[in-house]
C-alpha cells in the first residue's frame, strides 16, 4: 500500500482504510461461520478489498451496511465452495471463485473497479 488513506467521518473521527478492511474481513469470517480461513485466502481477501474499498472511505457511512453484507456473502460463498469439495478450510480458490461468482448486488461499482488481477 502506497500511503494510507483515509477520510473524515465526522469532527472527530479519522476512518482509515486499515479499518475497513478490518470491518470487510470480520464480515467475511462471519460469512464463512464455522470454517477456517487459510492464510492464502485472507491474503487474496485483503488485496481485493484494498483495491475496491479505498474507492468508499468518503462514503462509508452511506455504503458499509451493502459493503459488509458483500463480505458476508463472500465469506459464505467461499464456505460452500469449500464444503462442496469436502474441505473444511477455505483456501485461496475459494475466495477467488467466490469472488468471481458473487456479484455486489448492493454496490455494484466493487467489482467494476480495477482492482489486482486475482
């Protein structure tokens, strides 16, 4: 990451872009329940919302509930994934492929943004 960014929520407030993601990987753990997260696939995670996320910092507070449920449903579709390989971790091909398959509905532009080839 080049510098970090971040935006002014309120008067006291800094939101940075670490939080964020911080906040996308929580929802993705919460998406994906009881399974575990291989390091490759938190890797994968954070490059893709660190690309896509920093674009929503000025609005975050207008999209993180449609932003968070995106994640939600990442870590979810990446269980299945898993689950349907008979796999109790979820790897990297996981996430990939639930990245790939799972469009935001909710915030469309997350995926229309160039972000690190994946």
């Amino acid at each position: 990451m080049a510098g970090k960014s971040k935006a002014s929520i309120s008067k006291n407030t800094e939101l940075h872009i670490e939080d964020v993601i911080a906040q996308g990987a929580i929802a993705f753990g919460q998406g994906a329940g009881s399974m575990n997260i291989s390091r490759g696939a938190g890797r994968l995670l954070r490059k893709f919302f660190d690309a896509r996320f920093e674009h929503h910092l000025r609005d975050w507070n207008k999209n993180r509930l449609g932003i968070l449920a995106y994640a939600r449903g990442l870590g979810w579709y990446a269980a299945v994934v898993a689950q349907t390989n008979k796999r109790v971790d979820i790897g990297k091909g996981d996430t990939r492929e639930a990245i790939m398959g799972f469009p935001c509905p909710i915030v469309p532009q997350l995926l229309d943004q160039k972000g690190p080839d994946l």
